[in-house]
C-alpha cells in the first residue's frame, strides 16, 4: 500500500509541476497582453513604423487643408495612409505635430488591438500577412481560457498530492516547492522566450547583426512576457503560504505529541495516586478490623471474667 501511494504520488508531482507551469505561462501571456500593457510595449514600434512609412510631415500636410470649410461643417476627418485608415476629430488636428502623431499612434494600437477576427486562432495565421492578432484583445481572451482550464487542473493536483500524503503537512511543502521551482522559471520566461525564438528565425537573424537581432526580438518577445515579474511575485507568495500552512501543520502535531506526553504523566500521576489511596483505605480498613478483633477480645474477656467473679461469689 504504501509503495502504491508513493507511485501515485510522483505521477501526481510531475503532473502538478507541468500543469503549475502551463498555469504560469497562460495567465503570464494574458496580464501581458491587456491593452495598457499592449500599449506602452508597442508604442515606440508603431511611432517608428509612422515616422518611417507614412512621415510626420505627410500626415500633417494632408490633414491641415481640412481646418477650414471641412472641419466647419464637419467633426472627424478620415484619411488612408498606406493602407492604414484613420478617424481624426478636427479639435484634434487644430492641435498641432505631436498631438496629430500622438493620437496616430493610439488610434492605430487600438484599431488592430480590438479588431474582431473570424478565423480560429492558429488559422489567422494563414489569413494574416502580419500577424498582429498575436498582441489583440482575441488573442488575450484565447490564452486567458487556457489559464482557467490549467489553473482548475492544478487545484485537483494539489489537493490529490495532499491527500495522498501521509503527512499532510509534507504535501503543502511540496506543492509549495513545485511552485518556487516554476515561479523562478516565469521569472525568466523573456529569456528563454528570446532564445527559443532566435533559434527559430535563424535563417531571417543570420541577414541582421547579432546586436539588431537580439533588439527586435526583446522587443517582440517582450510584449508577450512583460508581466512575468508580477506573475513571479504572486506566485512566490502563494508558494511561501503553503509552506507556512506545513509548517504550522507540523508544530500543531509537535504541539499535540508534547500535549499528549504531558497529558499520559498526568494520568500516570493520577493512577499512582489512586493506587496510593486504594492501598491506604484497604490498610486502614484491615487496621480498623483489626482493632475491632482487639476491642471484641477485650469485651469478650471482660464477660468471662465479670461471670467467673458472680460464680465466685455464689460459691
């Protein structure tokens, strides 16, 4: 039996350790693509890709001719610069370069942030040129559905590594350590993000320097882990609370073993003094009947020697 419960018990870690992990990645990948997440990592990307494809001077150019009648009549602006359609308010556009490129850049953000797409998840890569997809609102969702599914599954683990420990106190300890060991893996997800996709895009790397490359795949990488140092710290905690559950499990049972050998000198103690109290009532009552056999002697010889003096007298 207790080999069966050790058996059982590896299967249960292994498969905790693993689940914990795919817990780990899913909600870390979710928190790290919500949109102000989203929104401060990509920001300088999509500043450079209007500077460099559309040009600061064009967009203003071709916005400020509708300040006059246009904008007087009307409240938005809509203009298609390479391929990219944009709405600007007119009280926007009064305002001036960086206000224009500024709001350039959040509306595009957001417009392929919220953009619904049809397509299942792995499919919209063959449907996409550039899969932006990957840092959007649907793609957040999808990795969130994960996390829950991963995160019901360790819960079940958790409790069945406990349950099958004979020291209960021993499962909390090992849950807790299974989470220490994956949360310092989350911790350095960017890494070894970065270096599993460099191995991937060597062929498209080897045109780039070694310095260019590891820039924009930080960055890429980067958007999709940003979060893992909050993950790391919530996960960390929740490990050293399982431990500290252990550790209390484990002083109560010391605590209950100090009780319990305090408990068995008192009742030791108790039963020499009843045995004491027993001997002394069955002495006292053998001295009692003993006295009383004396006392009846005395009375006995009494009466024969008080009718020995009547018998005298009569003769």
């Amino acid at each position: 039996m207790g080999f069966i419960r050790g058996v059982l018990i590896v299967i249960a870690s292994v498969l905790l350790f693993i689940s914990l992990l795919a817990t780990g990645f899913f909600i870390t990948v979710t928190f790290s693509l919500s949109y102000d997440s989203v929104q401060s990592q990509v920001h300088p990307i999509v500043v450079q890709i209007i500077e460099e494809q559309i040009g600061e001077i064009t967009i203003l150019d071709t916005l400020t001719p509708y300040l006059g009648e246009y904008c007087e009549e009307n409240s938005e602006v809509v203009q298609n610069f390479e391929g990219y359609t944009f709405i600007f308010p007119c009280e926007t556009i009064k305002l001036g370069k960086e206000t224009l490129i500024e709001y350039s850049v959040n509306y595009l953000i957001e417009d392929f942030y919220y953009k619904e797409y049809s397509c299942e998840f792995w499919k919209c890569f063959e449907e996409s040129d550039i899969p932006l997809f990957l840092i959007s609102k649907y793609a957040q969702e999808y990795w969130r559905n994960w996390f829950f599914k991963f995160f019901l599954f360790s819960l079940i683990l958790s409790a069945g590594v406990i349950l099958l420990s004979k020291r209960k106190s021993k499962g909390f300890f090992l849950t807790g350590i299974l989470l220490i060991l994956v949360s310092l893996i989350i911790l350095k997800l960017e890494t070894i993000g970065t270096f599993i996709t460099k191995l991937i895009i060597s062929p498209i790397s080897m045109a780039l320097t070694e310095e260019t490359t590891s820039l924009v795949l930080s960055q890429v990488v980067g958007i999709f882990f940003s979060k893992s140092g909050t993950i790391f710290v919530w996960m960390f905690v929740i490990a050293l609370i399982l431990i500290g559950i252990g550790i209390l499990l484990k002083l109560f049972k010391i605590g209950f073993k100090i009780s319990g050998f305090f408990k068995k000198i008192e009742e030791t103690a108790e039963k020499e003094d009843k045995k004491e109290k027993t001997t002394k009532e069955i002495k006292d009552k053998k001295s009692e009947k003993k006295d009383k056999q004396i006392e009846n002697k005395k009375e006995f010889k009494s009466i024969k020697e008080v009718k020995k003096a009547q018998k005298f007298k009569k003769k």
